[in-house]
C-alpha cells in the first residue's frame, strides 16, 4: 500500500524537511493588520522574526484563518493522482 504524509505548517520539522522526505506541507493561513499571509516552511512570504516585531508593533492581535479548504482539496487530489 502507498501513502504519503501530510503535514500543516505549524509543525517544527524545519524548512526543508518536505523536500529532504517527500512529505506535502499546507500553509496556514493568516491575517495581520488586514493582510493574509500563508506560513510556509522556508518563510517566503514572512519571516518568523519579521512576524514577530510586527506582532509587537501591531495594534490589533493577529488572527488564524485555518488552512484554505481549496488547497487541502487540491492537494490531497494532487497526492491522489501520484498514487
């Protein structure tokens, strides 16, 4: 039987474990001072040291949206046809 692990953002595998063992991560969502952001692993759309200095300048607390519904879908439909 195959399978393939699949794992959300929020883990602390580092930020080439997906490439290095061929695991999929999906990126949370999130929004700080009225901007979504996803969290990937290697940070490429912020840091986790820039996240955290605009926490502390931010007026408002940053909230999580949870993962978006359509790319676990595709995700999980992309892992489908590779088996």
């Amino acid at each position: 039987m195959a399978y393939e692990l699949i794992f959300d953002s929020c883990n602390d595998l580092g930020p080439s474990y997906d490439k290095d063992n061929g695991v999929t991560i999906i990126p949370l969502a999130f929004e700080m001072e009225g901007k979504r952001y996803l969290r990937y692993q290697d940070d490429r759309e912020l840091s986790v040291d820039q996240f955290y200095k605009n926490q502390c300048a931010v007026s408002r607390s940053t909230s999580t949206s949870g993962h978006s519904w359509s790319k676990v879908l595709y995700t999980f439909s992309s892992v489908q046809r590779r088996m």
